[in-house]
C-alpha cells in the first residue's frame, strides 16, 4: 500500500521537475540575453560604429526612437533602418582595423 502511494507521487513530481528545469535552462538565460540587447540598443549614440543583422557596418549619424541612419561606405551613403537592426556596436573605426590587418 505504501509503495503505491509512492510511486504515485513520484509520477506527479517528475513533470513538475521538468518544467523546473526547461525554466531555469531555457527561459532565465534567453531573458538576461533580450535585456542585454535592450540595454546595448538603448545606449546607442551618434557617432558610434555599428553593424546591422545584414552585415552592413556605418556609423550612426542621426537617432530617432526606433529608426537610426547610418553611414555607410566610401560615398558616404546614408541608409535609413530600424533600431533593431542593430547586431552590434562597434566604436573601433572599421576601415583602419582592415588596413592594420592588410600590412
């Protein structure tokens, strides 16, 4: 009789220790990832050197609450983006770090 009644709680407590884990390994970590690209897209300024999620870099020369130019290219070509296009921020200037490479 005692068995039963364990086996019977142990068959309960199992799927609630996997949602317990699916939490912690799943969701936590994915919430510190969108409040670090929060944090990164909100400290954007004028002037920085970005590179979108299509593999443009520029540099940001106007902000507006979701829309970002940057400039990009030896024509110096604006281009008018979403925010979240934003892969990553940049403040080292791109065109010398290739240039170092070459020599």
């Amino acid at each position: 009789m005692q068995q039963i009644d364990m086996s019977g709680s142990l068959s309960i407590l199992f799927p609630i220790l996997l949602i317990v884990i699916f939490v912690v390994l799943i969701i936590v970590p994915n919430r510190r990832r969108e409040k670090k690209f929060k944090d990164m897209l909100s400290s954007v300024k004028v002037g920085d050197r970005v590179k979108t999620i299509g593999g443009i870099y520029g540099k940001v020369v106007q902000l507006k609450e979701d829309l970002i130019t940057i400039e990009t290219g030896p024509d110096k070509v604006k281009l008018l983006m979403a925010k979240n296009a934003i892969a990553t921020i940049d403040n080292n200037d791109v065109e010398s770090g290739a240039t170092k490479d070459s020599k």
